[in-house]
C-alpha cells in the first residue's frame, strides 16, 4: 500500500550522509565559468562599487587572478573590456592590440590550460554604448554581424578558446561561425547568448563595464521577460546556424525557461547568474539580513537542479571555497 504511514519520506533524510546519498544535484568548480573585467592601465586592481568582492584588473594583474581561479579547479573564465577609447565603429572590439586580446594573450601565457572565453559584443567599445551600429536612432543589424565576426576573429587570433557573442542581432552567430572558419578557426566553439533578456539586472555590470548606453535601451534586440516560447526559437535558430552551447541569461528570474530548454535540446546549456543577482545578495548579507555562504549554494544549486551545465557566476571562487569547506 503505497502512501502514509508505510511510506514516510523523512526516512532518507534524518542523517548528512544519508542526504549526501540521495542528492539528486552536486555543485561543483567544474560547474563554472568565472567572469573577469579588464581595463587599460599597469598595476592596478580596482573594486567595482556596485558588485563588492569583484574587480577590473590591469592586464598585468591578470595572470596572478587566473592562476586564483586555476588553484580553485575553475576551468574557465570569460572577458570583458573597458577599452582606452570608444568610437562609432568599436574600433577597440577588434583591435589586435584591444585590451580583451592583450588579456587572451597574458592569461593563455601565464595559465595556458584555463579555458578562456571571450565575450563578443560592441556595447563596450561604443562610444553610445548600444550593442551595434547605430543608424537613424536604431540598432542596424546586418551592418552590425560583420564587426561582431571580425572581432570573434580577432578574439580567435589572440588565443581565446572559445567566443560568445551577447549581443543578440538576428544572424551573428552564423556569421561569426562563416568568418571564423575562412579564417583558419574552425575548432573555436561558440557559446551563443541565446536567450537573453532585456533585464534590470545587468545595472551593476554596465557600470562595471561603463556600457549603459547612452540614450534608448536594449529592447529592440534583446528578449522582453514576458515571453518564454519565443527564447525556444532563439535557441533553435542559433543552433541551426552553428552554436555549439547556449545560455539564458539572467538566471534566477528565468528558471522556467532554463528548464524548458533543457527539456527540448540536447546541448551544452549555460545560465548567467548576472550582476543585479550578484549585487542582491551582496548587499544584504553585508547588513547581516541573508547568510551569504549559505544563500549562494542554493542559489547555485537551484540553476543547476533547474538544468544548467555551465553557470556564469561571480560567486565562482567564494562558492568553490565553501565547497571544498564542506558541511553543507
Ligand atoms: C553585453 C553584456 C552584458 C552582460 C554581459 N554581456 C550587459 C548588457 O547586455 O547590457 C551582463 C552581465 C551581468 O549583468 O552580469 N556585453
């Protein structure tokens, strides 16, 4: 007779070992990918306000933090500029002296078998900090995919093993993946910001990375919140033109379309627990309201459980600590 009192669920969880046992979800460093900010200048490591505990290093400060993030068991990282200059055409996006490839380089030196994946997109290296070219008051798409392409090259000849284009045109990941294979690149992946929201949540990243844009906002490309059915197209589309895992981003506010879109494809799935998220939980812990080790574990957990293989995360390096700490 199934149900109460032969069955009693508590049975399995009355001791840790027990509840080690019947986990259905292990976090683990091989779960993540560490995002790093890096900016012109020498010796220099400086704190973001709004995201406590992270920072933009120099690229000579670089190496020393990659070899942290290796120590750790993290096997990668992903990049993001602040680049001397910006202009009209992201000239700094593709530059091959452009503070991203001056990173790629230094860290595959230093730590050449930490994944390094380099993140594409022009907000950064615009000086109206919109995502592409802009013509008449809009994002111009198609006149956009051919900087993304030259900057996946770019980022490609400087050493990155893998680009992810988060900048959301229609066709980018297409053209990078033509551009990268006449090039010479055809082994680098693509990790495809598939399913990315026009979300409050990136605040503390874009003044990390001073990429707010300047007039407008993001909705014209990236998805509005509301809508789940259409991040499964965006999905298929970028697997059709060449993908070879895809995110969706943020996380937490978006579980249900993680888990849908572990249901219906067979890849590699990545999840962005973003800045907003990270800033959250940093600013209440620090008034003592939330038990920080704690809340990042599940949280952490929670994208796992709901169907991430990857997690983007700034807690990476805490969270592999407490991991290895135990007890929990
Ligand atoms: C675009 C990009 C953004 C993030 C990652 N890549 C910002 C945006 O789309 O405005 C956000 C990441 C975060 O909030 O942690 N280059």
């Amino acid at each position: 007779m199934a149900g109460f009192p032969t069955v009693r669920l508590r049975r399995l969880r009355m001791k840790a070992p027990l509840r080690r046992m019947v986990r259905e979800t292990a976090l683990g460093p091989d779960d993540f990918i560490y995002p790093l900010f890096v900016m012109p200048g020498k010796g220099q490591a400086e704190e973001i306000p709004s995201m406590p505990g992270q920072f933009r290093f120099t690229v000579d400060r670089l190496p020393a933090e990659v070899e942290e993030v290796a120590r750790l068991g993290i096997p990668a990282v992903i990049l993001f500029g602040i680049p001397e200059a910006k202009d009209e055409v992201a000239s700094g996006a593709y530059a091959p002296d452009g503070i991203v490839q001056q990173a790629v380089r230094a860290i595959k030196r230093a730590v050449p078998e930490m994944v390094v994946v380099a993140d594409v997109c022009l907000c950064e290296y615009m000086s109206h900090g919109h995502c592409g070219v802009v013509r008449g008051g809009v994002v111009d798409n198609d006149a956009t995919l051919d900087l993304l392409a030259r900057t996946a090259v770019s980022l490609a000849e400087a050493g990155a093993d893998m680009v992810a284009p988060s900048d959301m045109m229609d066709g980018r990941v297409a053209a990078i993946r033509r551009a990268l294979d006449a090039q010479g690149f055809p082994l680098v992946p693509i990790l495809s910001y598939a399913a990315k929201y026009a979300s409050a949540f990136y605040g503390p990243f874009r003044d990390a990375a001073c990429s707010a844009p300047a007039f407008g906002d993001r909705r014209s490309h990236q998805m509005d919140p509301a809508n789940r059915r259409e991040a499964m197209r965006e999905i298929a589309l970028d697997l059709e033109e060449g993908a070879d895992a895809v995110m969706v981003k943020p996380a937490l506010a978006y579980l249900d379309v993680l888990r849908e879109a572990r249901r219906r494809f067979d890849v590699p799935l990545a999840a962005y627990n973003v800045s907003g998220e990270y800033a959250m939980v940093k600013a209440a812990a620090a008034r003592g309201w939330l038990d920080e080790r704690a809340i990042v574990l599940e949280i952490l957990t929670a994208i796992k459980r709901a169907g991430a293989d990857w997690i983007l995360t700034y807690h990476a390096k805490d969270a592999c600590r407490w991991l290895v700490e135990g007890g929990c």
